[in-house]
C-alpha cells in the first residue's frame, strides 16, 4: 500500500527528510508547502528555498507561502487530495489547526530533542549551552500546543563535546531520515501508540536566538583567560552552540576606536581556563587570536 504525504517546511534539512520518503516505494510526495523565494545575502539575491529547489527537480506539487498563511493559501492547498500524513520540518510558519486537521491520519513533527527537553525553535543550541552529554531526535504528533504533542519515536544519541549547533543538526536529522519511512508506516499500520508528554518541560524554553543574545562583555572574556573558569566552560559551549550564526561577539577597544569582534573558535585548557583560538575583528579577516590581541588598547 502507498501512503501520501504532504510536507511543509524550507531547509536542507527538510529536504533530507523529504528525500528519504520520496526514495521509498511506499510513499508518495503529493504535496509540498514552502515558502516563496526570498531575497538572500548582501547582494539581496532573491532565492528559493532547498525544498523549493527539491520541488521543481522532481515535479512534486508546490504551494509557496509569502508573508504567511492566509486565506489564499489555505484556499491553495485545500484545492489538493487530502494527503495520508502531514510532516512538518523547519517550517517556520505558525501551523493553524485547519492545517493539523489536513491529513487523514495524522500530522508529524520532527524536533531535535529528547522532549519534553528542550521544546522550542533553537533546541540544538540550548543542548550545546547546558553541556548535556546525550540528547534525542523526536517524531511527535503535531498539535496546537508547541512541541508538546504525543512523542511517536525517540531515539538517544551521545553528544559528541566539540560539536557546533551544525554538526548536532546534521548528526539528529541523519538520524531521524534513517528511521522516518519505518516510523511512518508502523503508525500507518496502527503498530504504534504515541505516548503523551508530560504538560510541564524539566528545561527552559529553548527560545528563538537573537544577535543581541550572543554578545559577552570584554571584560568577561578576559576573566574566563585569567581566572574565572566557570566562565570558560560556559563561553567555549556559547562559542559551539551559536556557530555559524548568530556567533559568539564582544566589543574591543582599539587604536582605531570601538570595534565589534566576533569569536569564532574557542578551546577551554587544561588549566581550564579559556584560549580564543579565532576570532574576526570589525574590518578584519578571520585571524588567529594570537596574531591580533596587540590591536587591543588597554
């Protein structure tokens, strides 16, 4: 028997999960809701997101969002068969409840985390910052309540201590597309029963994660150097887990004035206190710390 599935969603790692489905004789795509193209970069180039790219190479039916989902595009992809499944991955978009009640089984949700850890849209991140040794990838049911619905499969995983926020991503996500279409089918054959989460999460909310949330004073940084070794562990975990963006940043005063400096690779000695390994001054290249700590004015 084949199952359809519609998938809303735009990253790589969305079209990971979308390949893996779509390599899978039992599974069709039908449906596949992304966002519009939207302009990146300085340049402003405008440009389409990976699933989007992954769409039109296969010749799957594509509605685009723009600002959000509105009447128009509920109209859009009420128009299509009512898939089997909905899987939701890296949307970005608020799912209204008419959306939930698409599918004609259930709608999914992929989270990177051992719920209910960690419930949020930066759940990699917050991993990273507490030093936690394992983490999980999740298969929910999706629900109106933000990642709290029924936890479908869960699978643990070691943390590996050098990880940024990449690497965790690429190591959940490979792993969930390993198990995805088996998962699927089993709920499709009625062979498993999600489990309700608990309603309250051990964890903070791993919220959406701002520049302005990366910034560290100087003046702590050269503590973590010197003295202050609790501020090293938290600063080379900070430096992992908010790389490649928004990225780990302090202000310096230099001959030249104020300047932004961003931390890009940190190392914790066997002191334990903190070595900043790379780093890129305002107006610089990515250099070595070690060639550039002169242009700090004391």
């Amino acid at each position: 028997m084949t199952y359809s599935i519609a998938i809303a969603g735009t990253t790589d790692r969305t079209k990971l999960c979308t390949e893996a489905l779509f390599n899978h004789p039992q599974f069709e795509i039908s449906l596949i809701i992304t966002p519009d193209a939207k302009p990146i970069g300085r340049k402003k180039i405008l440009t389409s997101s990976p699933l989007k790219e992954f769409a039109d190479s296969n010749q799957v039916q594509t509605v685009l969002v723009k600002n959000k989902i509105d009447e128009s595009t509920r109209k859009q992809i009420l128009a299509h068969k009512k898939p089997d499944f909905l899987l939701v991955v890296d949307f970005g978009y608020l799912v209204p409840n008419w959306l939930l009640d698409l599918p004609q089984i259930m709608p999914l949700n992929i989270h990177p985390s051992a719920l209910p850890k960690w419930r949020g849209s930066s759940p990699g991140q917050f991993v990273l910052l507490s030093g936690a040794e394992k983490s999980a990838v999740s298969i929910i049911e999706m629900t109106a309540k933000f990642d709290q619905g029924p936890v479908v499969w869960q699978e643990e995983f070691a943390v590996n201590p050098n990880w940024t926020q990449t690497e965790y991503y690429q190591h959940s996500f490979q792993l969930v597309t390993e198990h995805l279409a088996e998962v699927i089918l089993q709920l499709a054959e009625k062979k498993i029963t999600p489990t309700p989460q608990p309603l309250t999460s051990p964890t903070p909310l791993a919220r959406k994660i701002k520049k302005a949330d990366t910034f560290v004073k100087w003046e702590e940084i050269e503590a973590a150097m010197a003295t202050d070794k609790n501020s090293a562990v938290h600063l080379e975990r900070a430096s992992r887990a908010y790389s490649p963006w928004p990225l780990l940043w302090t202000e310096i005063e230099t001959n030249k004035g104020q300047k932004r400096m961003q931390i890009i690779s940190t190392r914790v000695e066997k002191s334990g206190l903190l070595n900043l390994e790379k780093v890129k001054i305002e107006g610089m290249d990515i250099k070595p710390w070690v060639e550039v700590k002169n242009v700090i004015r004391d």
